[in-house]
C-alpha cells in the first residue's frame, strides 16, 4: 500500500510516463476525464440555452462570463484527452456510457436537467448554487490527482469555479431578500438532490483503487459530507434549513420525499 501510495502521489505521473501505468489507470484517467469535460461542457452549452431566462442584461453578462469559462474548462480537459488519443466524440460517449467497456453514471442526471425545457431563473441559479458548488468540491479534489496535466487543468479552473458559485450565492440571497422566495421553495430541493448524487455512489470498490491511484484522494461520501455541512451552514445563517430537512432521502441516490415546510 505505501509503496502504491508513494509511487501515485500528486503529479507524479505525465504525458511521457502514462503509457507505463496500469491498464486500468488508464482507463479511471480517461473515464473520469471523459465525464469531467462532459461536465464542463454541459455548464457551458446547456446553461447557454436558457440565457434569455435571466431577468436583466447585468446578470446576463455575468453569465455569459461563466458560460465562456466552462467552454473554456472543457475544451482545456479535451486537449488533454487528444494527448491521450481520445477525440471528443469519443470521450462523450465514454462519459455517457456509450463506449465498449464504460458504465453511464447516475451522477450525471443533474447537469443534463440543466438543459431540461422550461427550466426559469430560479432553475439556473439554483443549478449555480448547488450543482456548481458540488463540481467545484470534486474539482479541487482534482487538482491533487496524480496525473498531472488533469491536476494542473483542475486547479486553474478550481479558482474559476469559486467565483462561479459566489455568483450563485450572491443572487440566491439577493432574490430571497426581494420576495423571491416561493419560486426557490419549489425548486431547491430538486437541484439539491441534483447536487447530491453528482458525487457519485459511495463505497464503491473502485474507491480504494482510485485513492491508491492518486487519482481521487478524497472519496465520494466525504466529498458529499463536505458539502452538505458547507450547504448547511449557509442554510442556517440564512434560517432556511427547513428547505432541505426532512426533504431528501438520506442514501444514494436521493430523491425528493417531502415539499419543504417552513
């Protein structure tokens, strides 16, 4: 174990030593590089479709930025896909589980809702809030990987994803502050559980390989504990803890059980 540990710390492996890893290194890089640009993709595209949505031309500019960075984020995670030999049709099709040999992943049903008909502001923002918030968790996580170039893409677009979700804070208490609570009520949870299950399962066996790896050092369930307890804290200083208690289910994958009752 130590030797393995050692061997895969942060960075050790690049471009030039990748081809003498193990086989299924490689195939967890390019699987989960696969669905992190697939990600990216979808806060860059899919949010695009709905920015007549946003109630004023400030707050569009705001996310046109964001819409530009994701675009941005993803065409840097497919550059390095290409090193790898892999062109973007292909790592879709890996990250959607189209591809012999790759399982589609329930954590994707929350990006994808992000392009759902008839998502409203509240819709977006809530998707900036929760859901972005949740990426930026697994991102930083990223940026320790022991493949390098997805370390060093995950740390420079870890920083851009911060300003992203403040956005996504900053909006949520303006509208709360102006009335817009009711139309928060009925979506929260929705996106929350969104969130949530954009981790992922928790207690796979891959988790322990993929920690060995270096290429996950942080599991899903800690990550998801982090950002329930950082969701949480915002909650209670906002007293809007009832939008989430006893509203979800408390396993993998969640789903909303109960409307929320303030």
């Amino acid at each position: 174990m130590s030797e393995c540990l050692e061997k895969y710390e942060t960075g050790s492996v690049d471009y030039d030593t990748f081809a003498d890893t193990p086989e299924d290194y490689q195939k967890y890089v390019k699987r989960l590089l696969s669905i992190h640009a697939y990600s990216e993709v979808s806060g860059g595209c899919d949010v695009a479709v709905h920015l007549a949505a946003v109630p004023n031309y400030k707050l569009r500019e705001v996310v046109a930025k964001i819409i530009y960075e994701e675009t941005r984020h993803a065409h840097m995670l497919y550059k390095i896909l290409e090193q790898l030999g892999i062109e973007e049709a292909e790592a879709v099709d890996i990250a959607t589980g189209k591809a012999e040999g790759y399982r589609r992943s329930a954590s994707l049903e929350g990006i994808e809702a992000v392009s759902d008909d008839g998502n409203s502001w509240a819709d977006l923002l809530m998707n900036h809030l929760l859901v972005e918030r949740a990426g930026e968790f697994m991102v930083r996580n990223f940026s320790q990987s022991s493949f390098k170039p997805w370390a060093e893409a995950s740390t420079v677009i870890s920083k851009e994803e911060q300003w992203h979700i403040s956005f996504g804070l900053r909006q949520f208490k303006v509208w709360v502050a102006e009335g817009g609570l009711p139309e928060i009520e009925k979506v929260f949870a929705k996106w929350y559980v969104h969130a949530l299950n954009f981790f992922g399962p928790e207690g796979a066996k891959s988790e322990k390989v993929l920690a060995d790896y270096g290429l996950k050092p942080k599991s899903n369930g800690e990550l998801r504990r982090e950002f329930i307890a950082d969701v949480g804290a915002i909650l209670d200083e906002m007293n809007l803890a009832y939008l989430v208690d006893g509203v979800v289910s408390d396993s993998y994958p969640y789903q909303v059980i109960n409307r929320p009752q303030a």
